[in-house]
C-alpha cells in the first residue's frame, strides 16, 4: 500500500470524514488490482491514480466549500437584514415615542399655563369683590351715620317746638324709619349676591 505524497489524507480526515471513507474504498480496490503487478508497476499505477483521484477529490471538496460559504453568505445576509429591520423599527419606535413626550410636555405646560392664569384671575376677581362689599360696608356706615344723625336732630326739635310741630315731626319721623329700613333693605341685598 502506498502513502499519498501531497498531504490529502490528512485534508480529508480534517474538513470531510465522509470523503475519508470513500478513499478508503478507492484505496482498497486499487491496492486490490495492483496485488499481481510488480512492484514498480504498482508504483506507477498509484501514482497516477492518486494524482487522478486527488484532482478529482480536490475539485468536489472545493465544491463542497463555495456551497458552504454560499450558505453561510445567504445566511449572513438574512441576518443582517432582520438585524436592520429591527433596528429601523426600534429607531422608528422612539422617534415615535420622543414624539409623543413633546406632545404631552407641551400639553402639560399649556395646562399649567392656563391654570396658572385662571388663578390670577380668580384672585383678581376676590381682590375687585373685596373691595366692593368694603366701599358698600363704608357707605352704609355712613349712611347709618347720617340717618341716626337726622333722627337725633328731630328728637331735639321735638323737645324744643313742644305741641305745635308734633304731627310734622313725627310724620318726619316715620318717614324716616321707612327710609332706614328701605336703606338696610337694600344694603343687604347689596352686600350679599349670594
């Protein structure tokens, strides 16, 4: 039995056993037809074969090998495809999401914004009303003031014309007692709307 000079045993026995089984038959039946040759006849004849057999061999396994690297590309390919559609839609996704948090930022300030001036005007509004019930309470006071005045002032004309003005001056005084409840009447309504 001979022993390939180029190295093939040890290719085949590293990147395919399968092809490693095959030599081993192909070597067999050779080994087995050169069994009644002579010894340089057997030589010759392996030589040959093997450099036959090698080419042959060496073809498919670089079939073999592009088929593989075809694979592993179209394999690749896929992967880097679906790596580059996710990342789309992921930098899709936040686009969209960094879309939506402007959105309601902007929401949230326009509320606040608006909120802020209702308060303003709600104080504006109980400042102006303070203020009014303030000058109707200093009115009526004054009011109160003069009317309690001008009963005082009839009380001492009574006191001073004795008989003779009496009807005049409680007509007055009457009168004045409507005048005084139809002024509080008033007032009150005034001071309170609600």
């Amino acid at each position: 039995m001979s022993i390939c000079k180029c190295g093939l045993m040890s290719f085949l026995n590293i990147s395919c056993p399968p092809m490693m089984e095959k030599w081993e038959v192909v070597k067999e039946t050779v080994n087995n037809n050169a069994s009644g040759r002579s010894d340089a006849d057997k030589q010759e004849h392996c030589d040959e074969e093997d450099q036959v057999f090698d080419v042959m061999t060496l073809r498919r396994l670089v079939k073999i090998e592009r088929q593989r690297a075809h694979d592993a590309y179209i394999e690749l390919e896929k992967e880097r495809m679906a790596s580059t559609t996710a990342a789309e839609e992921t930098m899709a996704l936040i686009l969209r999401l960094q879309n939506q948090k402007s959105v309601l930022e902007m929401e949230a300030q326009q509320h606040q914004r608006l909120s802020h001036e209702k308060q303003l005007h709600d104080q504006e509004v109980i400042q102006s009303l303070r203020w009014i019930v303030m000058k109707h309470e200093s009115e009526r006071s004054i009011l109160e003031d003069r009317l309690r005045l001008y009963k005082q002032r009839l009380k001492l004309y009574q006191n001073y014309d004795g008989e003779d003005g009496s009807e005049w001056i409680n007509g007055s005084l009457s009168r004045l007692d409507n005048l005084d409840e139809g002024l509080v009447s008033s007032l009150e309504l005034g001071l309170s709307p609600w």
